[in-house]
C-alpha cells in the first residue's frame, strides 16, 4: 500500500521479531520498536531524519539477518 507516515512496520521470515528488537536495541545501532499487525508482532522503525539514505536502511536490514543468523 502507498506509504502515509514515516513508520515502517516488517516482520522477520523466521518469526524472531521480539527476540531481534531486542538484540538490536541492546546493541544500540538503533531502535525499533514492537506492534502487532493482524495478531503478529512485527517490528517498527521510524524514519525521522531526512537525511537517512537507501544504504542506511540496508545496513539496518542487514544488522538484523546478521543478529537473526547468530
């Protein structure tokens, strides 16, 4: 669906979504937190500064498959 806030909801193929927010939280790399979406928690992120680029995003999508993978 056409984005209307700056909040990203996703969830993690594996289903470890509170075990990753709270890794990735601890680590403090950055902050997400946790909502439920249809009866699923899923993680959150808010995008608040405009200057975060594609390669941030990716890092932090890519912070996650490490800390899901360890």
């Amino acid at each position: 669906h056409a984005p209307e806030t700056n909040i990203l909801c996703f969830a993690h193929a594996g289903g470890e979504d509170e075990r990753l927010r709270t890794a990735w939280n601890a680590a403090g790399d950055g902050w997400l937190s946790l909502t439920r979406l249809g009866g699923r928690a899923v993680l959150r992120a808010t995008v608040m500064n405009p200057f975060t680029t594609r390669a941030d995003c990716l890092a932090t999508l890519d912070g996650l498959a490490a800390l899901a993978a360890g």
